[in-house]
C-alpha cells in the first residue's frame, strides 16, 4: 500500500426530509448565492423546499448551469456574485451544477480568469460552497473533483478544490428522474469504482473488498430499481453508492486508473454524451485493450463480482470484460461508437489532443493518444 493523507470534511445529510434542515446549516452572516440548473428542481418539489427552508436569509439565485457545465456559464455567475458581495454558495441539482458551482466558489475568491483555473488543475481559493443534491452519479457532493467544459473549443478538464462543507442527500428526490437519467447515474457510480479498482493487485485486501462491496450492490439494485424506481430504501442505495464511489474511501493508499474517464471526456466535449453513457461506451475497450496489464486484478474482479471460476485464465478474464460490457447494455445504454454514429474522424481528433498534450493516463501511464485510439476502436 501507498503513502496517503486522508481527510474528508464534507458533513453527510442523509434521508427524507433533510432539506429542512438548511437553516440549521446555512451561515446567516453571509449573502448566498444559490445555484440551479435548467428548471427540474420546480417540477419535483426541490424548490419549493429549499425557498421555504431558506426564508429569512439573505440570496440570490442563478439559474443556468447546464449538463457538462461550461466556463462560459460560469464567467457569468462569477461575475454575478462578485457583483453582489456572495460569501457562500449552495448547488441545489446534480452534479453537473455541483462541478460547476466549485468553479464558481473559486472565481469569486480570484482575480484569475475560470478557465485559467481550470487549466491549472486546483485552486488556490474558495468560497465555502455545499449542495442539495438532486441526481445520484458523479459523486461530487462528497470530494474535491470537478469538471467543465469550455464549449468555444470543445475542451473538457477535470480540476481540484475544496470539499463541499455539506450535503444534503433525499433519496425521494429522485422519483422523478428518467430511466435515462437513473442509468447513466448508476454507470457513472460503477465507472469510479472500476477506475480505482482494477488496476495492480494486491495493494490492499481492504480498498478490494470495500470496492467490490459497491460494484455487488450496484449489479443487485440496478434491475430492482426499473421494476420499482420509487423504492425508496432501493434508491437510498443507489444514491449512497454513488457517494462513495467516489468520496476518496474506496481508494486510499493505491493506483488507480482514469484513462477511461479522460476519453470519455473528450466524447462529452467533441459530441454531448452524456458523461456516465461515455463511460459505459469506453470502459469495456479500455479492459479489452488493456486486459493482459489488467489480467490478475481481472480475475479477481471476475471471480469476487461474477463469480467466474470455471475455463482458463484467459476465458475467465475475457468473460469478466464480457460481463462488464453485459451490465452496462442491461441499464439500457448502448456500448458501442458505431451506436451513437460516432466515427474514425472523432477517434483521430482524440488521439492528436491527447498526443498533441503529451499526455499518459492509467495506472502505468502508458495509455497515450495511440493507445486511446486503440480503445476506441475496440469500441466501434
């Protein structure tokens, strides 16, 4: 196991009803701006908590953050809450307004342009910020990631910040998300923990056992949920699988991976999928192509999460991946480029930037922009 510092500050509001709780939460010493997204929240009821929840204090809100949040956007409501004398931040949505909001805690405290921010990969200063969250899937509301995208360029980068100081989390919330939407949540979940997973074996018995802990229940809540996706103890799962998919505990002390994320990324960018759909579409060629690197932690993956035990080594690694790819298209998503009318233009443009960046991702960093091509192509 690897040297690690773990430190996770974010204070977890969990269960039905807990937006009430905002009052007890929220500083009353500072104007907030409040963030949404396109106008969901007024449809389900959020809002209407959260107003009633919120009277009394002083804020203002922004509308328009959108899916895959672009700086664009951001300039606009950094430039509102500098206006304003904003001392705090509240994301009231999914993850896309969550990443987007860190941006704009972080503009707010700078005099340096967002995108730069973004570029440089963390920021140096930030607002405090915390959420309602409303869409189950990037896990943003328990770490320090987020990701945005520039649309005058068709770039996407992920950057680092702070954490946010709270989240509220009801599972009832999300009754009214679409098949679509529950999918790509429960994707995007599984992706970050394979990320982390399924790279060298035997780092730690622990970090394994916890991720396959999450991936077992993702596979055993998945098809429940389209029976019934108004179970509120079946949501409740999803929703805190999600979490801690990605809220650093799965990870401490080991390698992880991210090449599937970066391609994914550039798919969002060049293309608008969906950020979980990318993932289930890349994942299965990033372990095809990288399976005899992967082999050993792929075995194990197969046996603990499958329970693959009978053929070779080899059949039981290609049946792990087979499995994978089975899991995805089960959730109602397609897995492959030619499915969503993507071609050999997009796969040349996303191995020139990466080439052109000079850039290595995976646990050995060796998947460069040729080996991204590579992946790609096994995805056609």
């Amino acid at each position: 196991m690897q040297n690690f510092i773990f430190q996770n500050p974010t204070k977890l509001v969990f269960g039905k009803g807990q937006i009430a709780k905002l009052p007890e939460l929220l500083p009353r010493d500072k104007k907030i701006m409040v963030t949404y997204g396109g106008g969901s929240v007024k449809n389900n009821g959020v809002y209407d908590q959260v107003t009633t929840a919120m009277k009394g204090f002083d804020y203002i809100e922004f509308w328009g953050i959108e899916p895959n949040p672009t700086v664009e956007t951001i300039r606009k409501a950094v430039a509102r809450g500098k206006e304003n004398n904003v001392g705090f931040l509240l994301a009231v949505g999914g993850g896309s307004v969550l990443d987007g909001t860190k941006l704009i805690a972080a503009g707010i405290a700078s005099e340096v342009d967002a995108w730069d921010i973004v570029k440089k990969g963390y920021a140096e200063e930030q607002l405090p910020f915390a959420d309602v969250l409303t869409v189950p899937a990037t896990g943003s509301e328990m770490n320090q990631g987020s990701v945005i995208t520039r649309a005058e360029t068709r770039e996407k980068y992920g950057w680092f910040g702070k954490y946010p100081q709270f989240s509220i989390l009801d599972p009832e919330v999300t009754y009214s998300l679409s098949d679509y939407q529950v999918a790509c949540g429960l994707a995007d979940a599984y992706t970050h923990v394979l990320e982390q997973y399924l790279t060298t074996p035997g780092q730690s018995r622990l970090m394994d056992r916890w991720a396959e802990g999450v991936l077992q229940s993702v596979i055993e809540i998945a098809p429940k949920i389209k029976e019934n996706p108004k179970d509120y103890d079946l949501m409740a799962d999803y929703m805190l699988a999600a979490t801690l998919a990605l809220n650093d505990f799965i990870r401490m002390g080991i390698a992880q991976d991210w090449a599937t994320h970066q391609i994914g990324h550039e798919l969002t960018a060049l293309h608008g999928v969906t950020h979980g759909h990318s993932l289930a579409i890349v994942m299965p060629g990033t372990l095809r192509v990288l399976k005899e690197q992967k082999h050993d932690k792929l075995l194990q993956y197969g046996e603990r999460v499958f329970g693959i035990t009978e053929g070779t080594e080899q059949e039981r690694v290609d049946k792990a991946i087979e499995k994978t790819e089975e899991f995805y298209r089960s959730l109602g998503l397609t897995t492959r480029l030619s499915e969503e009318n993507i071609g050999e233009e997009t796969i040349e443009i996303i191995r020139n930037r990466f080439n052109e960046r000079g850039v290595a991702f995976g646990e050995n960093k060796n998947v460069t922009g040729d080996v991204a091509r590579e992946i790609l192509i096994s995805c056609s």
